[in-house]
C-alpha cells in the first residue's frame, strides 16, 4: 500500500510542480502579449513566489517536524487553486503579484520540500528509494507544462489555461495528496517525547556549527551554477559556436537528461553510498564545464554539456535531502531541511540575474569561467564536509 501512495504522492507533485511552478514559463508568451507589462514586470510575480517558498522553508520544516506533513500537502494544494484562480482573474498588477505571493505559500506547502521531509521522517533510510521515485515521475512536470500551456492557452486564452491549472490542483493534486500522505502517514513510527524535545533542539544546535553552514553553502553554489546557466543556455552556447538550432537542441537535453540520471540511480542505489554519488555529481558538473571550454572547437560538445549537467542536477534533488539527513542527523530534520535550502532557494531565485550581468560585462566565457569556480567551490565544501570537520553529533 506504501508503494502506491509514493507513486500517488509522485503523480501529486507532477501536477503540483507543472501548475504552480512552469506555468509562469509556459505561458510567459501569451501573458506578454496579452497584458502589455514588460518582461521585468511579469518576472516579478515568479520571483517573489521563489522568495516567499524560500523564506517560508524553516517553517514548513518546523510543521513536517511537528506532524503536520498531510495537513501542509493538502492545505497547499487547495491554496494553490485558489491562488491560480486569483491569477487568472487579475487585472491590475498588484493583483498579479497578490497572486504569486499566494502562490509562493502553495509552494512552500506542498513541492519537493515538504514532501522530501516528510517522507524521511516517515521512511527514514528507505526513504532515498521514494525520492528517487517522486523525482523520476515529476521530472515530466515540465514536459507536460509547455505542450499543455501551449495547447490550452491557444483555445481558451492564458485565462484559461490557468483556470485549468486551478482545475487541476483541486481535482487532481489534492486528493492524490491527501490520499498518499494519509497512507504513508498511517505506516510510519509515532514519536517518542524524547525525540520530540530532539527536535526542538536540533535548529539551535546546528546554527552553531561549522556543518550547517558549509552544507548550505555547497547546495547554494549547485543552484546558482544550474539556474545562472539554465537561464541562458541558447545565448551561451550560440556565443560559443553552436547554431541556434544546435543550441536549442541542448538546451531541450537538459529534463530527459535529468529523468535518465535519476533512472541510473534507481539502477544502482543499493551499491551506491551517498557520497560517492554527490562526488559522481560534482564530477560529471566538472567534465561538463570542460566540454563547454571545447566547445569553441567543437560546438556539438554543448550536447555533452547538457547530458552531463542535466543528469547531476537530476541526481541532485534526490539526494539533497537524504545528504541533509546524513550530515546533521536525523532529529528536527524538518526544520533543518528547511533552513538550509533557504540558501539554495535564494541561489537560484538571485542567480538569473547574476547570469545577466555577467554575460553582459564578460561574454559566454566569463559565464563559463564563473561556472568552472562554481563547480570548484563545491567540490571543496564537499571535500570538508566528507572529511568530517565540523561534524555534528546528534543533538539534544
């Protein structure tokens, strides 16, 4: 019954993650040309969404911690719809971003975030094998986003399209989440008051040690090398010698190529600690940056860039949290998790704007030398991290 819930809260999050979080990218278009804002002003709406799920984090942590992981799924997904509904009503531009602010709660409720501590506090060790799955079924969320956008968007107008994405998140993304959580819930320990005033504990513990922080750097630098680069992908790699097709090619590489890597990891998780995957990740990251600096010589090397990159970030979100788990223990993990992807959140909500300026001021090639120390900032977080200084015994 526990094997049909995860696939069940995987569905959830597939449609939670192409309503609430692509919705933006697959009908920017339409959204443009029918409301006249500029580019900026639109942006602005995905943008405090990112901040407000990245502020909200320790939060939601704190409410997974206190047993509320079905009521946050749940609550979340209802929110959603409505925030979509208010969406797709709005005029005027403070509605917009009324809108996206709500929508921002939404997902700090009921994404990955949640659903990843609750299902290490339910599953603890196992739960790496469901990860893998919820993050192999919701890699398509995208691929299901942008045709579905376009095609809806075409009949019944951008309005449209996101009522029917409120649609989906009361019909579809509530139950399935109320069902599998209740599932899931109902087969996991009850806690103990021990490990409750454990949990009560741990954040202040952790804050003052090296390890929280290291940890939450090395999460940071990832997400800002993936979504600066992500952001600009065809500019970069047409700068690069790459034809527009070619470019465009690579890019669409990235989400199968993210699906595949987390295919592998299902193939060899059993043989395979976590460390030695988040070296695997680090390292394909490096090799990746290397094809990008041949890629002047042989432009179909941005091919390689885009399997490589895309299959460790893909490995990536399966094994954010249970490297969290591992590295600061496994008490108050809600709260913990929480707090250290608020720097990760913030990365990547700040990162297209970096990839600006720098693509800017310095070309394709500072956007890839800043990539390659990206990449090697990372690998010596997880060098001090894996060498164990700083290490956090459990707390209470």
């Amino acid at each position: 019954m526990i094997g049909r819930a995860i696939w069940a809260l995987a569905a959830g999050q597939t449609l939670g993650y192409a309503c609430l979080y692509y919705v933006f990218a697959a009908l920017v278009v339409a959204l443009e040309r029918d409301l006249g804002w500029s580019r900026s002003a639109l942006a602005a709406g995905p943008t405090l969404a990112i901040v407000i799920a990245g502020g909200l984090a320790p939060v939601a942590g704190r409410l997974v911690d206190r047993g509320l992981s079905r009521e946050l799924l749940v609550g979340g997904a209802g929110l959603g719809a409505l925030a979509l509904g208010l969406l797709a009503a709005a005029q005027a531009h403070a509605i917009y971003l009324a809108a996206w602010a709500l929508i921002g709660l939404s997902q700090a409720a009921s994404l990955y975030e949640v659903c990843f501590a609750f299902l290490v506090r339910r599953l603890g060790p196992a739960a790496r094998a469901a990860i893998v799955r919820v993050t192999l079924v919701a890699g398509f969320a995208s691929t299901l986003a942008f045709p579905a956008g376009a095609l809806l968007s075409e009949a019944w107008g951008w309005r449209g399209a996101v009522w029917a994405a409120a649609a989906v998140m009361a019909g579809g993304t509530l139950p399935l989440n109320w069902w599998a959580a209740g599932v899931i819930r109902a087969g996991g320990p009850v806690q103990s008051a021990l490990e409750r005033a454990a949990d009560r504990a741990a954040l202040g513990h952790a804050l003052r040690r090296r390890t929280f922080w290291v940890l939450a750097g090395l999460l940071a630098l990832i997400a800002l090398n993936h979504w600066m680069m992500i952001a600009f992908f065809v500019p970069v790699f047409v700068a690069l010698g790459a034809g527009q097709g070619l470019a465009v090619l690579a890019a669409s590489l990235i989400g199968p190529a993210q699906v595949a890597g987390r295919l592998a990891l299902m193939r060899w998780e059993l043989r395979l600690g976590n460390w030695t995957v988040l070296s695997l990740c680090l390292g394909a990251m490096g090799v990746a940056v290397l094809a990008l600096l041949g890629a002047g010589v042989a432009p179909v090397l941005v091919l390689a860039y885009a399997a490589l990159q895309g299959a460790a970030i893909g490995v990536m979100t399966i094994l954010r949290p249970v490297l969290i788990s591992e590295v600061l223990g496994p008490a108050g993990y809600g709260i913990l998790a929480g707090s250290v992807q608020v720097a990760p959140l913030l990365a990547g909500a700040a990162a297209p704007m970096l990839g600006a300026l720098v693509l800017t001021g310095a070309g394709a090639g500072g956007m890839v030398a800043l990539s390659a120390a990206l990449v090697g900032l990372s690998w010596a977080a997880a060098l001090w991290l894996r060498a164990g200084r700083g290490a956090l015994p459990p707390a209470g």
